[in-house]
C-alpha cells in the first residue's frame, strides 16, 4: 500500500488538472523511464509516456517493483474547443476505470462534469480554475445530495496542498512536494497524508 501511494501520485494527476490539460493547443510526445527507491527501501523501475495533440490527452505509466510485480495505469481526455465539451477515462493500478463528460468553459476556467466509478455510481462536480495562482476549487454532490469540496493549492515545493471538507463538515489535508537535485539528477517526490505522516520516493531517470 505504501508503494502504490507514491507511485499513484507521482506518475497521475487529479481528473480535473488532465481535463483542463487537454485544452492545450501545441502537440507533445513524451517518453520517461528510470528508477525508484522509497523511503520504506523498496525499490524498482518507473515508465511514463505522455501524448497530447490539440483537443486530446493521453497518459500512460507503469511501474515495475523489486519483487517482479508489474502495475500500470492510463488516462485520457478529449475537449472539444467549439463547444467546450470535454470527456475521459481513467484505468488505475487494479483495472478499476472511472469515467467522466462535461463542459469546460475556458473564459471562466469553470469545469462541470459527471463522474461514474467502475461500480456505477456516480457523482456531479463543479471545478474552477484560477490559472494566475492554480488554485483549484471544486464541489462534489453525491447520491441524496450529500456534498463535499475541495482546494488545491499550488506550494513553493513544487507540489500541492489539498484540503478536504466532507458532507459532515470534516475536513483533511494532503500535501505533496517534488524537490528535484541536478546534480545527482534524481527528483524526491513526498506525499504527507491526513495523518501527518511523510512518505517519499527518490525518482532517477534513465
């Protein structure tokens, strides 16, 4: 389970992030592979391949660990600039797929979308983007009306602050952090997690 956080985190990011990524107008390719120690010291190697074209997104990323298990997950995410609507899927770790349609509104920076889980449920979301600060804030309203929300916030270690406030007014924090060396070339990716607990992966690229 400690592997998979980090992992999870490092190679994917929020379905809300991807889908505004999709409105990028220049082409990308990009391919990524190296190696991984936590801080539990396990070890293994990690892929990732990126391909974005104006009005799509695709992201694939894998990871390999000491003991010969192999583990991938995928995203993808269209947009379609005329009518702003926006769609996608992503595939985790287990083979468990979440899917979403909606609009996005590139004026507002507002994104509206319906989620449905691998189980069939599904759930209504409302995102707004300020793209000065990246501040991201969004609403989420469940089965019976029940609603939670969230901000995330761009830190000054290259990572995130998240925090979320459930239908009962409870509320948690995640942050994230990517501190990179040049000169050993390696990025140190951290995740602290509600608890208060730190857990972090040493990334090398080949």
């Amino acid at each position: 389970m400690k592997l998979k956080l980090h992992t999870i985190a490092l190679v994917a990011s929020s379905l809300a992030f991807s889908a505004v990524d999709a409105t990028a107008e220049a082409d990308r390719f990009v391919e990524r592979q190296g190696s991984y120690a936590t801080g539990e010291g396990r070890t293994g190697s990690w892929s990732q391949r990126i391909e974005r074209k104006r009005g799509s997104m695709s992201r694939e990323g894998g990871i390999t660990t000491d003991r010969g298990r192999s583990f991938t997950r995928s995203k993808d995410r269209s947009y379609d600039r005329d009518s702003g609507a926006v769609s996608g899927s992503a595939t985790g770790f287990r083979g468990n797929t979440r899917t979403f349609d909606g609009t996005y509104d590139r004026d507002t920076g507002v994104l509206q979308r319906e989620i449905t889980g691998s189980g069939g449920n599904s759930l209504t979301a409302t995102s707004t983007l300020d793209r000065d600060t990246r501040t991201l804030e969004s609403t989420y309203v469940g089965n019976g009306g029940r609603t939670a929300t969230s901000t995330s916030t761009r830190n000054d270690q290259g990572g995130r602050t998240t925090i979320m406030t459930g239908p009962n007014g409870e509320e948690r924090s995640r942050s994230t952090s990517n501190i990179y060396d040049p000169e050993s070339g390696v990025l140190t990716h951290s995740v602290t997690g509600p608890n208060g607990e730190t857990r972090t992966v040493d990334l090398s690229m080949e």
